[in-house]
C-alpha cells in the first residue's frame, strides 16, 4: 500500500508515487461527491489504484492506495 500525493493543477489531477519516481494524470475517479471521494483511481496510462472513499480533501493530500485488481 503505497503513499501517494494527488495535485490538482491547471485543471487537472495528477497522482504521484514516490517510490517509483512516478506521475501521471488521473483519468477517472470513481467517486467524486463532497461527501464520498475515491474509490478506483484510473490513471492516463491504464493503471489503477484504489483509495477507499473519504470526504472530498482539499488539494494536494497524500494518502495511502493500494493497486486495484482488474475486473473491479
């Protein structure tokens, strides 16, 4: 379960992973209410990360994601 940073800039959110020196724009959140914000994270690359839902954050916010298993 990684540690990541996720940034809102110019309009878009991009994720960070530090450990893998790794930055890509977020495609898809699957949860973007005030109240329930997360779930899948797709990135512009095809990958996915799960954040289980919190209340909308306001950005940037590190959290803690885990890889998300295909076919979710």
């Amino acid at each position: 379960m990684p540690n990541v940073m996720i940034r809102k800039a110019e309009g878009k959110m991009t994720l960070y992973v530090p450990k893998r020196d790794l930055e890509d724009e977020i495609a898809s959140i699957e949860f973007e209410s005030d109240d329930k914000w997360g779930g899948e994270i797709t990135l512009a690359d095809g990958s996915s990360y799960y954040l289980d839902p919190i209340p909308m954050p306001s950005l940037p916010k590190t959290v803690r994601v885990r890889r998300a298993k295909e076919g979710i």
